[in-house]
C-alpha cells in the first residue's frame, strides 16, 4: 500500500498545488483559462493521439469495453437521478447531479496516472471509456437537464448543442487521428513527432495542476452553499457505487462468455475509482444548474479519491 501511495501521492501532490495557489493568489484567477486552453487544445491531444497512434487498433475498437462501460454509466445517470430529483433538486440539477457522478476525470488526470501504475497497455480501455463519456453520457445527462425547460423540443436541442461542442473538442479528434494512425501504421515526420512528443510530455502536470486551480476557482466564485447532504453522497456514489459496479457487470460478462479481457476490466474499475470529472462544473453554470453544488462535489471526490483510488489499485494489482 505504501508503494501504491508512493506512485499516486505526486499526482494528488500537483493538483493540491494548483488549489493552494489559486487560493494563495499566486496564480491569477484570469490565468487559469490560459492553463484549460493550454491543456485542452495541445498537450492533451498530443498525448491522447500518440497514445492511440501507439495502440492496436484491436484495443480501440473493444465492443466488450465499450458496452459494460456504457452500461454502467446508463445505470449511474439512472440511479443518481432518480435519487436526487426533490422538492429542491430539479431535473436539471438532478442530470448534471448524475453526470457528475458517471463520469469521471480520465482526460486531466486517468490518462497520466494509469499510464504509470499500468504501462502503455492500459491506453486502449481507457480510451474507449473517455469517447463513451464524451459522446454519449454527457449528451445525455445534457437533453436530461432540459426536460421541464421545454420538453421534447427542449431536449433535442440541448442534444444538438452537445454534439456540436463534442465537434468543437479536439480530443474526440485526436483519438480519432491516433486511431487511423495505427490502423494505417502510418508515423508523422520526425520533428513533427517530437513536436508532439514534447507537447504530450507537458500534458500530465499542468493537467493535474489546472484541475486544482479550477476547483479553487468553482469554490471561490460560488457563494450559495449547498447542504451536505445534497453533495456528499453524490461524491460517494462516485468512489465507491461506480467501481463497484463496473467491476461486477464486468464479471458478469465474462461469466456469460463475453472476450473482455480481465486487465482491460483492472483498466475501467480503476477509470470509474477516477474522481468526477472538473469540466462538469463549467457546463453546469453554462445550462443553469446550481454550480456551487457540483463544484462541492467534484472538490469532495477530488479529496477522498487520493485514499479510495489508493486502496482500489492495492485490491487490483
């Protein structure tokens, strides 16, 4: 356990380095969306298509994968909203709610911190799970939100305005990019790959470190403070309901004859332990949903996932 919190200690390390110092003022408030862009638009798909480029294409296109994955994320966004929806906690901060809790942070921090305990072989299922939340969880939880803001109509067009920002996010297109790659066998120049190589190379801390400075920053802009208890089990569900349940609809795949390969299900357990996901709390205040409730529970997720994603790994491998 010790040398499981050896390996996982400086990737949380960064992150708390990004809170304190966006809290400390040493890291202006305006200074962050630099950081997002930086992270968003290049060294994070740098680092997603050179790990796709590098992957059997076999391993991209895992059905097995793709399907439990999705299913468990189905059935999170289900059972989180239907437990949340109240008096209080309308439809459309119950879907954000139960976004929150299905999809986790696999881009800023999964993709690095998988590769290290892992190796290069878990890039292929981990990929898979950050294409079905893209695409498909968020799309959902999204039209999910408008209902009772204008029905059907409401829904269709919130799922439009979803798949167009997917569109306009790179790194749907640099997986996609990494997979004709491979399939192709195909290699940029030289320069042009180290290039690459570089910008990948810087994705990991400034990742770690901007999510951090996000959460400081969705803590220190919203003002309206949420009960606990409409926080906290959300955040638990996170950690602990989710890998919970993408591990056992995994073996009840296998036990049904399914070709899921038992390392690629170590990949997705340890993908759903992946505290939720920092973009969340951005895409709440852009549709009208109480932000400060989300950014609570992406904090408290954030915090617990260094013990509870720690204690998964020692239980996995």
């Amino acid at each position: 356990m010790l040398t499981i919190l050896a390996i996982t200690f400086p990737f949380f390390a960064l992150v708390l380095c990004g809170y304190l110092a966006v809290r400390r003022t040493l890291l202006p408030l305006a200074a962050i969306g630099g950081l997002n862009s930086f992270v968003l638009y290049f060294a994070l798909p740098c680092m997603l298509y050179r790990f796709g480029a590098a992957t059997p294409i076999a391993q991209l296109l895992d059905a097995s994968v793709f399907g439990v994955y999705l299913l468990c994320a189905l059935i999170m966004v289900g059972v989180t909203t239907a437990m949340t929806l109240s008096q209080r906690i309308d439809w459309n901060n119950a879907a954000f709610g139960a976004l929150v809790a299905a999809f986790p942070n696999t881009g800023f921090m999964g993709v690095p911190l998988l590769l290290t305990l892992l190796g290069p072989r878990s890039s292929g299922p981990v990929i898979v799970t950050i294409v079905v939340d893209m695409l498909i969880t968020s799309s959902l939880c999204i039209a999910l939100s408008r209902i009772g803001s204008g029905g059907a109509h409401g829904s269709r067009a919130a799922v439009m305005n979803a798949l167009k920002g997917m569109a306009g996010n790179p790194m749907p297109w640099a997986i996609v990019l990494g997979a004709l790659s491979s399939w192709l066998e195909l290699a940029l120049p030289k320069p042009l790959m180290q290039t690459v190589g570089l910008l990948a190379d810087a994705a990991s801390p400034v990742a770690l470190f901007t999510i951090g400075a996000v959460l400081a920053r969705s803590q220190m802009s919203t003002a309206d403070p949420a009960p606990m208890k409409e926080y906290v089990p959300v955040a638990l569900k996170k950690l602990l309901l989710h890998p919970l349940l993408v591990w056992g609809a995994g073996h009840a795949a296998i036990a049904l004859g399914a070709p899921l390969d038992p390392f690629a299900l170590t990949c997705m357990v340890l993908v759903a332990c992946l505290p939720s996901a920092s973009n969340v709390a951005l895409l709440s205040e852009r549709f009208g949903a109480n932000t400060a409730r989300i950014a609570r529970i992406i904090l408290v997720s954030t915090a617990l996932s260094f013990l509870t994603f720690s204690a998964a790994v020692s239980w996995l491998t």
